[in-house]
C-alpha cells in the first residue's frame, strides 16, 4: 500500500486551524464519491480467543500465573520514543490479531511506518480490525478501500460523512448534520494477540512521537500486559459492532489493485528512507530481547476500563463521571496532569472540598504558550483564580520545558512543546491514564476512555512523572499576590501576565473568547 508525499507542515497557531484540520490528508489516494445508498449490513464479529503462543502469551501467562488471573504487568509510555517504539514492538509480535481504535491517524512518517508494520502482520496472517474517525478521511477512499481489500484486514470508519468528494458539501452536511457529525471518536487503543494493549492520549502521528519540527506533544500512554488486554477486547467489540462505525464495504470507491500494489511500494520506500525516523526499527523484527529486559520492571496492578459507550442512538457518556469518582478516593494527595482544562463550577467545588478536607490537590495544564489550541485556554483563563482560591496548586506547562529533550526525537528540533497527557494520580496508589480531557468536549461530545489502575508502583512511577513535568525547569507555578492578582513563576523568571509564545497568541486567545465554550 502507497501513502503519497505529503502537503507541508501545518502549524496549530494559524487562524486557519479549522480548516487545516479538516483538509489535512490522511493517506493520498483517489477522490471517492460516496458511502452506498443501501448500506451493506455487516454480521457482528467479535475479537479473537487470546493468541496460545508468542512472546506476549508467555509474559501474559507468567504474570498471571505468579500474580493472579485478573493482575496485569504495567509500564508507562512517558517520553515520545517509547510511545511509538513499543507501539512497532507489539504489532511486530502479534501472532493472532492486532486491533487499533484511533481518533486521528496522520499521513506522516509515523502514520506510514505504523500502517507499513500492520500490513506486514496481515500479511503474516495475523488478522486486524481498523477503526478510525472519519474526521480526516475525505477525499481519500481510494486507500480505504484498498486497505479493506487486502486480506487479513478489516477498516470501519467511525460517525462517517455521505459525501466523500467536497469540502463544500461536506460542510454542508456538517451543518446540516451538526449534532451527529460534531460527535467523534476520541479512544484511542491498540491491542495485540488479546494479550497486550497500550491506551493513553496519544494519536497517530509525528507530534505524538516527538517528530515534527512545528511542536510536538508531551503525552503518556499506559502499556499493560495481561487481563487488561482482555478488557480492552470487550471495549474495541462495543464499538466494532455499534450503528456509529461502518464498514468501509461501504464505500462506493472500488479498490484497484494495480494501485494498491504502487501504494504498498511506495509505503516501504518511504519507510527506508525518512531521515526523520533514524530512531526506530524500519523492518519489522523480533523484539524477544527487549520484552525480556522489560519483564522485571513491570509494575503489577489490577484495572478497570471505563468508556463511553456507542449507543443505538446516542453516546452513553460515562467517563467524566467515573473521573471524579476516581479523584473521590483521594484521601492525602491527587495530582492531575490535563491538556485541555475548562472547567464547570462544581468541578471546582469539588476540589475545593478536597483541599478542604486536607487533600493536597496538584495540577498541570498547558499554558498559553504551550497551548496548540488557543480557544481552549481563551476559556479556561477566568478559571485560574478560581483553582488557586479553591487551594489547588495549579502549574502550566513551559514552551520551552527541559523534557523537551525526551519529547523531540533527533534529528526532530521543534519550535515549541505542547501538553497532551490526560493521566491522574491519586494517594500513590490508583492511577488514571486515557484521553478523557476536563472540558466540556470531551464530557458531553467526543467518546472517551481510560484505564484505572490499582498498583502502587506504578503510581509512584506516574507521581515521579507528574512531579518533574511541575518543575521549575518545565513549568510555570501559577500564584495570586497580595493584591490579588495572579502572576506565573518558573525557574528562570516571574512574569504578571500569561506566557504566550507571541503576541498573534496573544490576539487570538482574545477573540476566540467569543466563540462558544462548550464546543472545545
């Protein structure tokens, strides 16, 4: 399968966001026409019985073995290389079934290598099921349904627009439509043999990984191998089989395989020869060696998944609510790491009760300048004086943070860093790591999800994670004075207005104040 060159660079920062985001390419292929007039029903299906052998059956059986049937060996996913790295280490080990659930899947050299190495295990006879939003697939049908062709390999396109050829019409239909199409699939997870899975914030794609040169994402993902795999099977079958996803059998675009063929070489050409990519495995290969030397640091715990689940008609939103029942637990200390904050009064009366009740309440969001989406911070800024009144240390992330150096991966040197993470900490016990953001988007909108983990290890693992990215060195502490205003200090410099990388940021964060608040 081929994915073309690309269109250049887009940066976050431009007033023209929306409609970058919504001409963006997925993979090129032919322009399509449309989804069938009478759709095609496609049976229920469910996930493969845990593979019998392999490299992660024999660590999923050793853990439960020695620890219990329902426990779990976890280990966090904190910098940019290890996100994408077990991410090929997995798919590469799959011997039965490989399933990916994804919110945006990107045209770059990750999206490529990542889609390279789950054609090679379909190709190896490994069956995978595909399930990505239909955000960023216009115009590119062509590759869809040739993916869809291929054996071994089923694609379904979540919440999918009619028409498939224009903008113009596709906005039409947008506004037409609103309610439905303005409802996305955020999850994002992938799980290997039924036996290892990775969730967390991260999309597919350079920023995720620490490969763009514009900004990159610090972001985290939990890797776990055991039960939790099975869980996350029931989770991919909800949705697999919902009314919200389609099959691309559906597409009215035939595949071509004289095109297909061309994809596919043209895939791996640029797989080889991507400067960009120098940090990772281009080649599938055996990664017995490194899951041998990853066994004894796994952090043994047991978890719950949450998710907000497809409905026939509309979207059971549940994630937000087991969300504050997890930081409910908290009887000394939560820590919050968040990318996206704009909260409702009784989330902050919430937590204003912890810390009244003596909960050492800790949080890390983006700041202005850190921000790739400046609504969001245009709506959380009356908020600050409410968190610090309400006793929460609140902390925002630098632009220009010291992680820098695990969040870009060389030859990678971006023009700022940005926060993706959606994870929590609660008494060094409990952790929650998913793509659940504290704003109003993701409450009531998008579909979310998150693993709680019950392992204190690994929650000491996370605090250390949290409690670094708090650092002077990688942070502003956000404060009020005396005379009651707020001011923002890190390790370099107290500043008495908001960090912002430039004074367009500055602008923008202005205007978009009037734009609705509960659509971010």
């Amino acid at each position: 399968m081929k994915v073309l060159e690309l269109a250049g660079e887009h940066s976050c920062e431009k007033p023209l966001r929306i409609a970058i985001i919504f001409s963006v390419l997925f993979f090129v292929g032919c322009s399509s026409k449309g989804l069938k007039q009478q759709p095609i029903e496609t049976p229920a299906t469910f996930a493969l019985p845990p593979a019998e052998t392999g490299l992660l059956t024999e660590m999923a059986e050793e853990i439960a073995a020695e620890h219990g049937q329902e426990h779990s060996g976890f280990h966090l996913l904190d910098g940019s290389a290890e996100g994408l790295t077990w991410r090929l280490a997995l798919i590469d080990s799959a011997v039965s079934s490989i399933d990916v659930q994804t919110y945006l899947w990107y045209p770059d050299n990750s999206g490529r290598l990542m889609l390279e190495r789950v054609v090679h295990a379909a190709n190896r006879g490994v069956k995978v099921r595909l399930i990505v939003d239909d955000l960023l697939l216009q115009g590119h049908d062509q590759l869809v349904a040739n993916l869809q062709a291929q054996p071994n390999i089923e694609f379904r396109l979540f919440n999918p627009w009619q028409d498939r050829d224009s903008l113009v019409s596709r906005a039409g239909e947008m506004i037409a439509q609103m309610e439905r199409l303005n409802t996305r699939m955020h999850d994002k997870l992938l799980i290997v043999d039924g036996r290892a899975a990775i969730i967390g914030g991260r999309n597919i794609g350079d920023h995720y990984f620490g490969l763009s040169s514009a900004y990159n994402f610090h972001d985290t993902d939990l890797m776990g191998i055991g039960h939790i795999a099975l869980q996350s099977n029931d989770m991919f079958d909800q949705f697999w089989n919902s009314k919200w996803v389609l099959s691309a059998l559906n597409l009215t675009t035939e595949p071509d395989q004289e095109i297909a063929q061309q994809q596919w070489q043209n895939l791996q050409n640029n797989s080889k020869r991507a400067p960009e990519l120098a940090a990772f495995a281009r080649k599938p290969k055996s990664w017995e060696t490194e899951l041998s030397e990853l066994k004894p640091d796994l952090r043994m715990g047991t978890s719950a998944l949450v998710y907000d689940e497809a409905g026939e008609q509309n979207i059971q939103q549940k994630v937000l609510s087991s969300m504050f029942n997890f930081f409910q637990l908290a009887q000394e200390e939560l820590l919050i790491m968040n990318a996206y904050v704009i909260p409702a009064q009784e989330g902050v009366d919430f937590l204003a009760a912890k810390t009244a009740n003596g909960v050492d309440v800790r949080m890390l969001t983006n700041s202005l300048a850190s921000h790739d989406v400046p609504a969001v911070n245009s709506h959380y800024e009356p908020w600050r004086d409410d968190f610090i009144n309400a006793g929460v240390k609140l902390y925002e992330l630098r632009a220009d943070p010291e992680i820098k150096a695990i969040v870009d991966v060389p030859p990678a040197n971006s023009a700022f860093t940005g926060l993706h993470s959606k994870t929590a900490v609660v008494d060094r016990r409990y952790v929650f790591v998913g793509s659940m953001n504290l704003d109003p988007r993701s409450a009531n909108i998008n579909t979310e999800m998150g693993a709680m983990v019950d392992s204190p290890a690994l929650a000491e693992d996370l605090a250390q994670v949290i409690e670094r990215d708090m650092r002077g060195e990688n942070a502003w502490a956000v404060k009020i004075n005396d005379e009651g205003n707020i001011y923002w200090q890190n390790s370099d410099e107290t500043l008495t207005r908001q960090p912002a990388r430039d004074g367009m940021q500055r602008v923008m964060n202005t205007l978009l104040k009037l734009g609705p608040r509960d659509q971010y």
